[in-house]
C-alpha cells in the first residue's frame, strides 16, 4: 500500500460537502492540520434540495463566506407555497425573524465556495479520493484507508478522524452503527435535475420555494443562480420499479398528479442528468471506535421538506469543532468528549428533526392540506408558524 499523502495531519475528513468542508474550514482557520478527501473534483453537482433555511447566514457570517454567497448570484426565498394535487394552494412566509430570506443556491457552487474557503484556510484538498473505511489500530481509528483512481490505495494518518461522507459510507459502515429513527415509513427515493423553465416567473415567483404534493411523496421546486430550475422530488420506491428505471417515464406519470407540478414540467427543459438516492430515511448514527466522530448526513438526517438539511450540515460543523480544538489540545486516546458532543448535538437538533418528520407525514396526505385551504389565513399563520419551530429560537 501506498504511504500516502507525506506527513500527518491533526484531523482527516472524509467528505468535502456541507458539513466536511464547513468543519476543514474552521479548524484550519484555528491552526489544525486538516486533511479532506473525497470521491470528486470540485466544482460537482449533488442531489439537494439547494434550499438552506435563513438561520444559515449567521453560520455563513461567521465562516466569512456571506458576502461571497451574497454575490453568487443565489436566490433570495422568502415564501413557502404547498399544492395539491386538487390545485389547491397554501403558502407561508419562511423569512427570519431578522428579516433575512432563505438561501436557493447550487451545490456545485455553494461547496465550492466552502472548498475553496478551507484552503485559503491552510486545509489540504485530496479530490478523486474515495475513503473505504478506517485505519484501526489498537480499537482505535487512527486515519483514513482510501484509493485515488490513478495513484491506487493511500493512508491518511490523523489525530482525529471525522466522517462527513454520510451514513451509508464504508467509513461509517466499518466504524459505526446506524439505526433507523422511523420504521412507519415506506422506503422512499430522492430524485433530483435542473431544468430551464421556459416561463419561470409565470409557474414559480422568483421568491418562492414550491412543495408540489403528489400521492406518496412531494417534490420541491426552487430557482437557483442562473436560469436554472432545481425540481428535487422525494417518492415511494415503487414509482421508478414501475417504469424500470425509466425517470423520465416515471417521474412524468407522476408529476400529471398536480396541475402546479405538471404546468411547471410542461414547460422545462432538462439542463443535467437525473441524480438519484433509494432507501431515503430518517436515520442516525454512532460509532463504536474511538478516535472518529460524525457529522453532516453522517450523524443524523431530517425529511428535506423543511429546508433543514443543509443548515443543519453548517451548524452541526460549528457545533462540532470546538470539541475537536479541545481533543487536539489533550492527549491522544482520550475520547471522554465524544459523548458530550453526541448529547449537544441531539440536544441542537432533535426539535427540528422530530417536526419535519412530523411534516412529512402530514403532506403525504394531501387531504389534510385541501382541507387547511378552507381556512387560509389561520392555516399560512399555523404553516409559518410550525417552519419557524424548525430553527433555532434566535437568529444564528
């Protein structure tokens, strides 16, 4: 095998997206040696909803990347509006209490700005990467075994290691145990595209994130920068099985479900390829070894529906680096912190993600939102109200 890169680091990630390259950021930016790999080159597409919620421009102030957010190009979202497949609608305001929108913006640009941030910082990028699992010594992880493409396996020796590559990674799988959190649920796939919408203000205002219900599942509809169009769609595993794995086919049959949906489709044009993610759950993970903690999708999840996913991979980095400059400033072998950090993460993130499984559960049924339009403004207070409860109780 490979020695690898030369030199060790203080801490190795694995997973150079929201939470990996937020958390490489911050620790470089306190004098850590970091070290962050992953599968990709950036800039790269992902399959997101590219909605962040608006708490997230406290966590984007204070990684110093809201002023390059602000000039992206990104788009401002200040309402919220569900259909139905009877074509009914019910909207809701999700601007923060400070006044301040929520966030579209796409992956391929927001990571990179993150990526780029860490090395500025003095992180050391490792792209084509691809971690298969721990280096285990002793009952302790003490790097990261990974394989370049071209180059063949490598060892990256760490302090501290950090799965940010989420819960379903070898790293995970070979370090950790995951379970599920909602076992009610049928499975479920995530399906994302941009497309070019020919009349976009027409089908979706340029401030609005769109929920478009459909039996079994919903799809969320967003303008990005550009003139680009994220359709990112959340529904049973059983549509694209019908269609053998024809998306086009499936998601087509589908979207005629809900007239908003089915106009918005009538009228786009696709601008990528479908990315996709089965068995999509609420799950949560804790490793077994010391010497590696989690973060991102690799600690836990939240249904998308409620803009909470990619806040929660920023604020969960910045909850995590405090104990990490803590472990790096003891000695080796001492995990006593861990389950502190475990308990404070919980402690953040348990109301949100509890409501938005709430949320989810009440928009595959929408019924129960047809009914809610014959009282519209009481419905939009309770609406706001409910996404609100999602963030923190102060601007962040």
């Amino acid at each position: 095998m490979s020695a690898g890169p030369s030199g060790s680091f203080d801490v190795a990630i694995a997973g150079a997206g929201l939470a990996g390259g937020a958390l490489a950021l911050l620790l470089a930016r306190g004098g850590a040696r970091v070290a962050l790999l992953d599968a990709c080159r950036f800039p790269r597409d992902k399959l997101c909803g590219e909605y962040l919620s608006p708490e997230s421009w406290g966590a984007l102030d204070r990684l110093g990347l809201s002023d390059a957010v602000a000039g992206s190009g990104y788009r401002p979202v200040r309402r919220l509006r569900l259909t139905t497949p009877r074509g009914r609608v019910l909207e809701a305001d999700v601007v923060g209490p400070d006044g301040r929108p929520g966030i579209a913006l796409g992956r391929s640009m927001l990571d990179d700005l993150l990526v780029r941030g860490a090395l500025a910082a003095g992180a050391r990028l490792f792209e084509g990467m691809r971690v298969g699992g721990p280096i285990v010594e002793g009952g302790r992880v003490v790097g990261l075994a990974a394989r370049h493409p071209t180059e063949g396996p490598y060892e990256v020796r760490a302090r501290w290691n950090v799965a940010a590559d989420g819960r379903r990674s070898g790293l995970v799988r070979r370090s950790g145990v995951v379970r599920v959190r909602d076992w009610s649920r049928p499975r479920l796939v995530g399906l994302k595209r941009h497309v070019a919408v020919d009349d976009p203000d027409g089908n979706e205002p340029a401030d609005t994130v769109d929920l478009h219900l459909v039996p079994g599942g919903y799809v969320g509809a967003c303008r990005v920068e550009g003139a680009l169009t994220n359709v990112c769609a959340l529904l049973p595993e059983s549509v694209p099985r019908r269609s053998r794995g024809d998306l086009d086919r499936a998601t087509g049959e589908v979207f005629e479900a809900n007239p908003a949906l089915r106009r918005l489709w009538a009228s786009s044009r696709p601008a990528g390829d479908w990315k996709t993610v089965a068995n999509v759950r609420v799950e949560a993970a804790t490793p077994r070894l010391g010497g590696i903690v989690y973060v991102g999708d690799a600690m836990g999840t939240v249904d998308p529906l409620g803009g909470q996913g990619m806040t929660m991979a920023l604020l969960g980095a910045e909850l995590l680096a405090p104990f990490l400059f803590e472990a790096l400033a003891g000695r080796d072998g001492d995990d006593r912190w861990q389950p502190s950090y475990e308990r404070a993460w919980h402690r953040r993130f348990e109301r949100r993600i509890r409501l938005c499984r709430l949320f989810h559960h009440v928009l595959v049924h929408p019924a129960l939102i047809d009914l809610a339009t014959v009282l519209p403004r009481h419905s939009q207070r309770v609406l706001s109200f409910c996404f609100a409860r999602t963030r923190d109780p102060q601007p962040s």
